[in-house]
C-alpha cells in the first residue's frame, strides 16, 4: 500500500516499510518488526538492531493507513 504523507510516500507491506522523502530524495527501509506507531503525535518509529529513526506520518488517517497495512497496532 502506498501512503502519500507531508514530504514524500510511506511503502507498507506485511514484511517492511519504506519511506520515500522527496525533498531530500531519501529513502528510509525497516522491517516490521522493527516498527512501532505512536498514536500520538502520529509517529512511525524504526528501532532495532542498526536502525533507528521516526517520522510523522501528518494524520491520523495515515497512522491508520499503516497500521493496516502491516499489521502494527498502533500505541498510545
């Protein structure tokens, strides 16, 4: 599924997540396993091994979105 989001588009699968940014022309990758959602303030959160990283994802609606998606429910 593809999520467009302020500044770019999150790619979301069962297995990974992949953000695209388009002003910086970069791409964050993760597996879900490595994934958590924070529900508030909408925050897709990488963590585990090598990566760490968070975005926001702008709404709620995107959150959800996501949590679909993959499966990850979303905390907070």
């Amino acid at each position: 599924m593809v999520i467009s989001i302020p500044g770019g588009k999150v790619v979301a699968t069962m297995h990974e997540i992949m953000v695209k940014l388009q002003e910086n022309q970069m791409t964050l990758q993760a597996h879900t396993d490595d994934i958590s959602l924070l529900g508030a303030p909408c925050m897709l959160i990488a963590n585990g091994g090598t990566v760490n990283w968070s975005l926001s994802l702008g709404s709620k609606e995107n959150m959800q979105a996501v949590s679909d998606a993959t499966g990850i429910a979303i905390k907070g």
